[in-house]
C-alpha cells in the first residue's frame, strides 16, 4: 500500500469486520458444548466440560506469543516485499509450535495432575475431567500450529480468510460434538474428541489456504522453504526472545486477572460471581476492539518493513479513532442497556444488584481500555516485544499499589477502580516507548 490516503476508514472497517466475526465465533463453541451436554449429559459431565475448558484457556493461553509473535514479523517481510522471508518465517514459526505441542503432549501427566490438583471438584467430576484432558491433549500441536496460521493472515491483511478458517473450525467441531456427544452419547470425552479432529483438520485446511497464496508469489525455481533461511541464526534467535518476552507479559496479564478474581472473592459469593459476569461483558466488548488491534498490527509491521512513516502514522490515527469511538459506543450501550445483559446472564436477585451496581465501572473500563489494546496492536506488529515486556512489569506493579491503597478503603468499588488505573497504565507504559518506535521507523 503506497498511499497514506487508501487506508480509509472503510478499508479499515472492511478489514476490522471479519476479524470482529472470528473473534466472537470462539465463545459461540463453549455455548454449543455446553448446551449439547447440558441437554444430553449429567451434571457431573457438564462440571467436567467447564474444569477441562479452564484447564486448556489456560495451558494454551500461555502460548499466545505464537500468534503474536508471528503477525509482526510477517507484517514486516510483507512491507519489505521480501516473500521468501515470510515462507520462512512460516516454517520457522510451525516447526516451534508443534515442538512445543508434542513437548506439552510429553508432559501430560503433570499438568494433569497440577492442574487438577488446584481445581475443587468432586471425585466423579474430577473422573471425567481426566477423561476429558487424555484426549483433548492430543490436539495440543494442532492449537498451537493453529495460532502460527492465524498470525500469519493476520500479518498478511488476510482477516476473511481469518474468519473462514474460524468458522470452518467452529463448524466441524460443533458437528462431531452434536454427533459425537450428543447421538453417540459419549459424553465429555466425545466432546473432546470432536475437539481434536476438528483441529487437526483446521491446520491442514490453514496451511493448504496459505501455502497456495504464498506459492502463487513465489518465483519460479525457487524453493518454497529455503534451509539457509529457515536456519538463519540471527532469525531465529530474534524469534526466540520475542516469543520468550510476549510470554512474560502474557503471563502478568493472565496473574492480574487472576488477582482481580481472587479479590473478589475475598468479597463473598456473591460478589465473586457478579464481577465475573461483569467480566464476560468486558470479553464481549474486547472482540470489538480486537479487531482494529489485529488490523493495526498488520499495518504497522508493514509500514515498518516499507520503512514509511507517514503510512505508519495514518494508520495508528484512523484505527485508534475508530477504537475509540468504538470503544464510546460500548460503554454506552452498557451503561443504557446493562441491567438488561444482566438478568439475561443470571437470575439470582442478589448477583444481579451486585453486578448492576457496578456497571458504571465496567464501563468506564472498557472506554479506557482501547488505547491498551491498540498500543499493543502497535508494539506487536513492530516487534517491540522487550518494551511490551518491561511496560507490563511497570503496569502490574501500578496496579498491585493501587489495589492495596484502594481495596480496603473502598472494597469493591476500589477494586474495580484498581481494575480501571490498571487498564489506563497498561497504555501509560506502552507511551512511555512510543517515541522511540516511531523514530525506528525511516521517514
């Protein structure tokens, strides 16, 4: 893209859009899941789909960085026009995700067993959720090829060909778990089984999509993946610090929602449950944001490749307008329509007054957090992965010091308040570099 002036706000929307549909078609699948054993199985079975669930958000959460880390680096070689260094950055990328799949697949026992072991659950529940993780565990290097291929379209622009891989890994799977669990009557197992084919059948669906864009501009002769640049050293070491520095900070992000939880139940029962309602609003709105993150990664890493500063510009300020206005909207309609999503989500009277009077906070929240979301956007498709490392350092210690002056003077209204600075520092942070990124970039 050569001109500042084509990236409009309608090809930005018609870019956002897609991804949007993808990221909310993930928690459609834990719906169908659910109701499919809700329907069809016992109680026990349905304990086991949500322990099995947590387990694996978890694990899997862990290796974000795959996608990450792949989308900014992608995005970079496209800018530069250099296709032999995307085929390579492919390879490089899948080769470490199935290693880590097959490691994780090596390691089942413990995690099985830690995991397991930190979940209250009783005995007949804590069964089947062992039946459950033996199968599912062998879909580990599928998922995290996955995340390789997603990154990839994400850096390439491709976010339709994003959304049909989601939807055709949604579609098989919601299939075999109706069949599966539901005709068959196998139960959490079955469900986890139509979970791993349906995987393993997405990563061959993702590479034939991609490798046949990719091999269209390839030059002819030339190897598709080339050793030289598949094993270059400076690469892969550059790839390894990245992953390694976009772990850490995932890790901070996962241990301060972690915090924000067990806080709350410090709190009771029923503030527990009420802010974690409050939180699956907060989820819902981040699909939206999400979107122009994804999309601002792409062209970020591709302006930095092009070495053009002035398409990095236009393009941080039009989808940060549109995050922001977004992220206005959301808020709003929370504000004006949260009582109703409320009782939609829970009928117990007492959760429903606790999560309905803090639905002002939420949303207060969710305006703040589209400049986090879009920093990192930035910072991921320029690979500044050291800087978003030690910015969430800096961001989670705001947040433990704002927790311990604000809890106890306010309870959970200073909780949620702690939640709010935390969001506005996690961005703070990511400024502080800012100048430093966009000067990397050759007017």
């Amino acid at each position: 893209m050569k001109n500042p002036e084509s990236i409009s706000y309608s090809y930005l929307l018609g870019k956002a859009w897609p991804i949007i549909l993808a990221n909310a078609a993930v928690p459609l699948l834990g719906l169908v899941d659910t109701a499919v054993i809700g329907n069809v199985g016992s109680v026990t079975d349905l304990g086991a789909i949500a322990f099995g669930a947590l387990i694996f958000s978890f694990v899997y959460w862990s290796f974000g960085f795959l996608r990450m880390g792949t989308t900014g680096s992608v995005a970079q070689a496209l800018g530069a026009d250099d296709q032999i260094e995307i085929r390579a950055i492919l390879g490089r990328a899948l080769v470490l995700a199935v290693g880590l799949g097959l490691l994780l697949i090596a390691m089942q026992w413990p995690i099985r067993l830690i995991a397991l072991s930190l979940l209250d659950g009783s005995a007949a529940v804590e069964e089947i959720t062992q039946q459950y993780f033996n199968v599912r565990i062998w879909g580990a290097p599928a998922t995290l090829a996955t995340f390789v291929l997603m990154g990839v379209l994400i850096g390439l622009g491709n976010s339709r060909q994003l959304l049909l891989v989601q939807l055709f890994l949604n579609g098989i799977n919601i299939g075999l778990d109706v069949y599966f669990a539901g005709v068959l009557g196998w139960g959490a197992a079955g469900i986890a089984l139509g979970t791993v084919i349906a995987e393993w059948s997405t990563v061959i669906f993702a590479v034939w999509l991609i490798v046949r864009e990719l091999d269209s501009r390839r030059e002819p002769g030339s190897e598709f993946w080339p050793r030289s640049r598949m094993l270059d050293v400076s690469s892969l070491k550059k790839m390894l610090v990245a992953n390694r520095d976009i772990m850490i900070r995932t890790l901070l992000l996962v241990f301060s929602f972690g915090f924000f939880i067990n806080q709350s139940a410090q709190f009771g029962d029923v503030v527990l449950a009420a802010n974690h309602i409050l939180l699956q609003l907060i989820s819902f709105a981040a699909f939206f944001l999400d979107g122009y993150a994804f999309v601002v990664e792409s062209l970020v890493g591709s302006s930095l490749g092009a070495k053009r500063r002035d398409l990095f510009d236009i393009a941080v300020k039009r989808t940060s307008i549109l995050a922001l206005v977004t992220a206005a909207a959301l808020a709003l309609l929370l504000l004006l329509f949260g009582d109703l999503a409320v009782a939609v989500l829970t009928d117990i009277e007492p959760v429903q007054a606790a999560a309905q009077g803090s639905l002002f906070l939420a949303a207060i929240y969710i305006f703040f957090s589209f400049a986090a979301f879009q920093l990192d956007g930035i910072f991921i498709g320029a690979s500044f992965t050291r800087q978003m490392r030690n910015a969430a350092f800096l961001s989670i210690a705001v947040f433990l010091f704002a927790g311990w002056i604000l809890i106890d003077r306010f309870g959970v209204n200073g909780l949620w308040w702690a939640m709010i600075i935390y969001v506005a520092a996690r961005a703070d942070a990511l400024l502080l570099f800012y100048p430093a990124l966009r000067k990397s970039i050759d007017a």
